[in-house]
C-alpha cells in the first residue's frame, strides 16, 4: 500500500501553482468530503448484506489482503497455511491471517458457526489455548498472536514439519494457529463434534481491533507530539482516532507526517464524538462511533472516504495541514448545542456580481431514507433503519422519493435512525448558494458558516456552511455553501443562536504609520489661533484608536522562562481588630471570631499562606494588567459572585522583565462567607487604550495540565492557564506547603511545567 499512499500525497504537489494545488486537492480530488455537509457522497455498496457477509468469510491464498480492523467487528481470517501431522495425520494445522496488527484482542471465536468457550474478558495471546468443555471439547488447540512488531514465532505452528524451517513470525500481523484433531468416530457423538466437515473448518473471529492514538490526550497544537510509530496506542472506537491512525499509518495508511495534520482540529473532533447524547429512541450514549473493516485492495481516498462518511466530517486542506471537521450544529466544542460560530458576515460589499440560489431538486430531496449499517447483535450482518414523516410523500405528489444510504462503520441502530433523519431533514430543508467573493473571505475554510446578508433574495444574516471555495487570479473568491439550522442536526437541543465573528483590526503602533492627524476644517477656511475666538485653537490630537497586537484569544507565550510559584506559612499571625486588612474583626464583647489552633498558627486547621506567582513579561506588549477575581458564595447557598479583584501590573521593559505578586488564602469562616471552602480564582488579561478597557480571557500556556474544579462552571477542568495552577494549588495545598511543628516556614517549591 505504500505505492498507493505516494500517489495520493502527489495528487496535491503536482498541479501546477500553489493556490490552484491547494483549490484541486480541496475541491476536486477531495470533494467527497464536501457532500456529508449536502447530499451525503459515499462509496457505492451494490449489496450491503453482500459486504457485510464478504468480511466474514475464510479466504485462502497468500496474495490475500490483509484487512484493517477498527473498533469491533467479525471477520474470517485467510488461510496462508495448511498442515497435517502425528499419527494418521489426526492433527490438522491451519494458521488464519487475521487483519492488520497491534490489536487489542479477540473476544469470541467460532468454528463452524458453532462458539468455543468464552474467555472472562478476551483470549489470551501466545500462550496455548486448550478447548476443555462444549461441542469441541478436546478436539481444538489454538495460539493468538496480536500482530505486534516483535511477536514470537507460534509454537503450537512449530509442530508441523515446515513451519519451523523458517522463521514466520508475522510481525504486524495479528493471526491465529489452530490445530484440529481427527478421532475415530464410534458413536453419534464422535461424529457431531468432529470439526472436520468435508473440509478445512471455518473459523470466525470478533475482533478487538487496531491500537490507535488517542488524540483526546494531545497536549494541544497543531502538531503531534511525536511521530507515529512513538505515539502511544489503545482500542479505541472513536471515528477521529481511527482516521487519524489511518492518515498517518504509513503501512497501509496514507503515511502523513505527523506535520500534514492538524492535531488540534483532531482533539476536538474526538471530544465531540465521545460526549454522552440522547438518542431518539430515549436511548443515550456516545455521540458517534466507528466499527469498521477497511479492505487494503481499495484505493485510500476510498478508505478515507468510508471513515469519513462514517465521522459525519470532511477534510479541508488549510495552510498544508489536513483538518478534520465534524458535521454538527455549528458549535466549536460541543455537538449537543445550537449555538452557531460564525466565521464571517457576508453583504454586499463582499459580493461581486450577485448570488446564485438553488432549491433542493428531486435528486437530493427525499420523502423516505433508508440507512443500511452493521448490527452486532444479529451475527453482523447487514440491517435497515427507515426514516420518513407523515405527509411528506402527499406534498410530493404522491411520488416516492427514496434515498438510501450505507454506512458499514455503524454498528448502533440508534445512531444509524439519527442519521437517517438528519439526512432526511436537510434534504428537505436546504438551500444553495454560489457567488464570487471579494478577498477578505480568503479566510474562510471549508466547513465553517458563514452569515449572508441580501436585500434581493430577503436574507438577513442567513447562515449558511461553505462546502466549496475556489481561489482566483484576481483575489476573488468563488463560494459554494448550503443552508445550515443547527435544529436539524442530531442531539442538538433549543434554538439556533449565532456567535457573531471576532473582529480584526490592525494594530496602530506595529502596522499603521503615524500619520499627522489633520485639522477638523481646512487652515486656509479657519485659521489656527484665531484671536478672535475662546480658544487658542486646536493642538494635534494624538490619541489613536483602540485595537489589539492579535485576535482576542489569549496571550500563550511568554518571552523568558516558565512562571513559577512557592507557598509558605507565617511565623506570626494577629487577629482582632488589630488585622482589619485581612477581613478580620471582633465580636461584641472583644471575643474574636477566629483562634489560632495549634503551634502551626492555622484558622480552623486551615493553614495561612501566600503564593508568590512570578510570571514573564508577555509577548504583547499593550498588555497593562493581569487581573485577579476572588470569586465566593452565600454560605450554604451555590451562587458566586466576584467579592474584589486585584490587578497585576505586567508592563514591563522591552526585554520582557517579569514581575511578582504576593496573595494570601486563609481559612476562615463566618455567619455569612465560607471563603477557604468556596473561594475560586479566575485571571484575565486587561489592556487600556484611550480611556477604554479591553479584556479578554487567560490563555496562558504554563508547560503543564493543572486539574482544578470549576464551581461556576460546576465541573472539573484541565488547563495549562495561570486560573488553572492557581485554583490547583488553592485546592490541593497540603501537595505544596507543609507547617513545621516549630511553626516555622517550610517552603515547598514548585516549578511550572515540570
């Protein structure tokens, strides 16, 4: 496959022009991924039940292919080798070629459609397997090898005359070695578990399949952290770990460097697939799985096109990196939400020469699909789901209107009715547009949504997802998109709400030149220092509009080392009135609210410290501020609210000096407040421009992943930002500070991404 991998990464790098390369590989060579997001474009199936069955029968041959597994499914292994040996030749040897390897495990075997005695969880690989009870009892031995690269050579195989000549160890193969014996049959008995059959058994084998990386622990960025062969692999059915493994296998993959792909597009395909939904039939589950046996004889677009078809995604090419993206209701993270991001607001001024609208024509609308998928528990084979609506067809004119579609990487019947109506539904409901583009939808990728605004055809910010972009020699843009309601999608709960696009502007002291401001009406009409008015006449007005160095996403660099941070307890506390600055004050009476319990001067066992946070100067340069909010609630009650903030002055020379700030988190408590068990701590990042104030979220990037809980949020979050090692910290003190008995500070250091 090796061959065919070279001649899919040449398809892009021998058209002639950058652009055009990039336009060819997305909307020609690629453009089956562009209809999941239309019509839904898959490989023909002539016979799915043909297929389905196709996969589970024993081949024989060493020209055989070799399939590959993900996820769980049944297939028949291919005899490469068959033996007989011992006395009256009783024992017959055969060793099945099972599918590309390493895979996690086989979790059932039948001989002649007939079980062998399940294991606990899944049969154990290299060691000798006995058959000691049911139909085959004591008339099968077998030896499972899970296709690593440094696997053994089978002993059990090894008893044959030729096996052991030479060395045959199969490595990235997974297979298995049977040996059948022969018994004089005497009764009925004998003759009803004899496994042979008039000739060689057929042996069927439920497959725990390929190990993949699971990109949902890629630490972020567009690039892996290794390359493919040091990625660490699992079982996994999640359809982007399997099409990633296959993008990057270079056996019988693609063979992309991990550089071609855009990991973090990769994560967060995963994430959405893992996320637990209600289906339709009140069922809940995973998102999207993928279960499939992927035949190494086809082409890998084709591959590529079953496993994306199977994802609900497409694949733009964007700046060199392959992206993946999941067919959904439009939300960056989440597939149950019909909140919308927009890319872009397209109106008049972007469009050049008018639009073209299409409605849905008779090919592409239905009034009844059928979804053809895999059902493990009926042997496998080849079902039917039917979606249609009541009065549909009456609307039609009573002409049946049959779309079917066949989907052998579904093995849920659930998901296989979800997405047999969500074809439905948008086949019905979806529009078309095309038209050119001025230059500032250069940044557009296929797969976002747009907004379009025209007066002509009555759109007020119409949303609409892009499924064709062609660049020009005029810096235009020909746009190709259909009509997107995030309703139709499966799981997707509420309205469509959009999230309008960020805005852009330059930065006034890196890109704009200073220019001198000109007066508000000409000099030679009204003079400068006119004595006869109030005024000694207006000076230069110097202020510049606000922006920014950067879309407001988040600074996550820093120009100098990783921040660090350490804790210590105080060697002397006071309370009373005496220490108002700390929230502390006395009862009526003088009889203060808090004592120091113990020799480790500690509130309520809690003890006092400060962390010292030191962090480098970021690398824009118009940041003023890091601002800390101390958020707490009621006590008893769930409801947080910012009590004060603090603000760290963070600008600093131009060689990105660093600067330090000392907080206290004490434990005490009140009638009213319950700051040690509910005080949580967010940063943002504040600049000020002309009197104006921007601020934007934490996006800083410490080295390492910080747990914490999140009480607003209510759950608990994984980040690499100074929010997340500080409410790490604060939640898990007793890991970072420890009081000496003589209450003296001990200091516990820490040093960020180590």
């Amino acid at each position: 496959m090796g061959g065919v991998s070279k001649v899919f990464k040449k398809v892009v790098k021998v058209i002639v022009g950058a652009v055009k390369a990039v336009v060819s590989f997305v909307g020609d060579v690629v453009g089956f991924v562009l209809s999941p997001f239309g019509a839904l474009d898959m490989p023909s199936v002539n016979n799915p039940e043909q297929e389905a069955q196709g996969v589970k029968v024993n081949k024989q041959g060493t020209n055989v292919a070799i399939p590959v597994i993900y996820g769980y499914r049944r297939v028949g292994g291919s005899i490469i080798f068959a033996e007989t040996n011992g006395t009256s030749n009783k024992y017959l040897y055969i060793v099945y070629a099972i599918c590309e390897g390493e895979i996690e495990g086989i979790k059932r075997i039948l001989v002649n459609d007939v079980d062998l005695p399940l294991p606990t969880n899944k049969y154990a690989f290299n060691s000798t397997i006995n058959v000691t009870e049911g139909r085959y009892k004591d008339r099968i031995q077998m030896q499972l090898f899970s296709g690593s690269e440094g696997q053994a050579q089978s002993s059990l195989a090894n008893e044959t005359p030729t096996w052991p000549i030479k060395q045959r160890k199969l490595p990235g193969v997974a297979y298995a070695v049977m040996r059948f014996e022969w018994k004089e049959i005497k009764t009925q008995d004998d003759a009803n578990n004899n496994p042979f059959s008039g000739g060689i058994p057929k042996v069927e084998f439920d497959v725990l399949g390929k190990k993949v990386y699971d990109v949902r622990n890629h630490a972020g960025g567009a690039t892996l952290s290794a390359d493919y062969a040091n990625l660490t692999k699992g079982y996994s059915f999640n359809p982007a770990n399997c099409l990633l493994d296959y993008m990057l296998n270079p056996r019988y993959g693609a063979g992309f460097a991990k550089e071609e792909i855009d990991a973090d597009s990769f994560k967060v395909a995963a994430n959405k697939f893992e996320q637990t939904v209600n289906y339709s039939n009140s069922q809940s589950g995973r998102a999207l799985t993928l279960n499939a046996v992927l035949d190494t004889r086809s082409k890998v677009i084709d591959n590529t096109k079953i496993l994306l078809a199977g994802s609900r995604g497409i694949m733009p090419f964007v700046q060199g990196r392959y992206k993946l993206k999941v067919e959904d209701g439009g939300n960056p993270t989440d597939i149950t939400s019909a909140t919308v991001s927009v890319a872009y607001d397209v109106t008049k001024s972007n469009i050049i020469g008018g639009i073209k609208l299409n409605g849905e024509t008779k090919t592409s609308k239905y009034n009844q699909v059928l979804v053809n998928y895999i059902d493990p528990d009926l042997n496998f084979s080849s079902q039917q789901v039917v979606f249609n609506r009541s009065g549909d067809q009456t609307a039609d004119d009573e002409e049946v209107l049959t779309g079917e579609f066949t989907f052998n990487t579904l093995t849920n019947k659930a998901i296989a009715y979800d997405m047999a109506q969500m074809i439905y539904d948008k086949s019905r409901s979806q529009r078309q547009i095309n038209f050119k583009g001025s230059q500032e939808l250069m940044d557009v990728e296929i797969g976002d949504i747009i907004r379009v605004t025209d007066t002509i055809l009555n759109f007020n910010q119409k949303t609409f997802r892009v499924v064709g972009l062609k660049l020009n020699a005029d810096a235009t843009v020909d746009m190709d998109a259909v009509e997107h309601d995030a309703t139709l999608y499966p799981f997707t709960t509420g309205e469509q709400v959009e999230t309008p696009p960020s805005l852009y502007l330059p930065d006034e002291f890196t890109i704009i030149p200073y220019v001198r401001p000109l007066p508000v009406n000409p000099i030679g009409v009204v003079p400068p220092n006119d004595p006869d008015e109030d005024s000694a006449g207006e000076g230069p007005n110097n202020e510049l509009p606000p922006s920014w160095d950067r879309p407001i996403n988040g600074i996550n660099l820093f120009t100098n080392k990783s921040p660090y941070a350490y804790g210590y307890t105080l060697d002397n506390l006071w309370y009373g009135d005496q220490n108002a600055g700390l929230g502390m004050r006395a009862q009526t009476g003088g009889t203060p609210w808090y004592e120091i319990s113990g020799p480790n001067y500690a509130f309520n066992g809690e003890p006092y410290y400060y962390l010292r946070l030191q962090l480098n100067q970021p690398e824009d340069r118009l940041v003023n501020f890091l601002r800390e909010e101390n958020w707490f609630n009621r006590k008893g009650t769930s409801t947080y609210y910012v009590q004060w903030t603090t603000e760290y002055n963070v600008r600093g020379n131009v060689n990105g000096a660093s600067f330090s700030e000392s907080r206290g988190f004490w434990g005490f408590y009140d009638a009213h407040v319950d700051i040690r068990a509910s005080k949580f701590f967010r940063y943002k990042w504040v600049k000020r421009l002309n009197g104006e104030e921007f601020e934007f979220p934490d996006d800083s990037d410490l080295g390492q992943v910080y747990s914490y809980y999140d009480p607003i949020a209510g759950k608990t979050k994984n980040e690499k930002t100074i929010t997340a090692f500080v409410n790490h910290v604060n939640q898990n003190i007793s890991s970072f500070i420890t009081p000496a008995a003589n209450a003296n500070s001990v200091i516990t250091s820490h040093s960020l991404g180590a």
